[in-house]
C-alpha cells in the first residue's frame, strides 16, 4: 500500500516530504511531487509532513483524486528511472 501526493501539492511542492522520506522515493516533477510505489516503504512520515495534506495512503485517496493513484505510478516510475 504505498503513498500517493495527489493535486493539492501542485504549485505548492515545498518538498518537505521529500526531507523527510528515508529511501528517497519522492521525485520532483515540473508542477509536483509523486511516489514512486516501487520504492515507497510505507513507512508513512511523509504524510504529516505536507502542509496542504495532499498525501495519502493509496487506500485511503479520496474518490475525486483516484487518478493520482496511476499518476504517481507512472510518473514515479518514470523519474526514478531518470535519476539511475
Ligand atoms: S511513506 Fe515513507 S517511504 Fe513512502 S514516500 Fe512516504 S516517507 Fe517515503
Ligand atoms: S509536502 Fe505536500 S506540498 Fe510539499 S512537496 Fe510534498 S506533497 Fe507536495
């Protein structure tokens, strides 16, 4: 069950979760953040760290942001193969 950053974080990205995150998963794209779910722990600290509460567990994203699911999938996964 890895972590999902859904809209609220778009044109916000201060990156906190970034910091915080211990196996550096979190990839910065243009607008946002998203998570790579390959490499997420779900360890969970990212998450009270967003001031905007724009992350969450993937079963617990709201039906509004489902999308984000499959977006920080590809988009994670993309970025993460750019950064190896
Ligand atoms: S749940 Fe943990 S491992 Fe996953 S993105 Fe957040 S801080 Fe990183
Ligand atoms: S802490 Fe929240 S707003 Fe900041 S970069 Fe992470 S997901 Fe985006």
């Amino acid at each position: 069950m890895p972590y999902v950053v859904t809209e609220a974080c778009i044109g916000v990205k201060d990156k906190s979760c970034m910091t915080v995150c211990p196996v550096d998963c979190i990839y910065e794209a243009e607008d946002m953040v998203f998570i790579n779910p390959d490499e997420c722990i779900d360890c969970g600290l990212c998450e009270p760290e967003c001031p905007v509460t724009a992350i969450f567990v993937d079963t617990d994203v709201p039906p509004n942001f489902r999308e984000y699911v499959e977006k920080n999938a590809v988009e994670g996964r993309r970025l993460a193969g750019e950064k190896k």
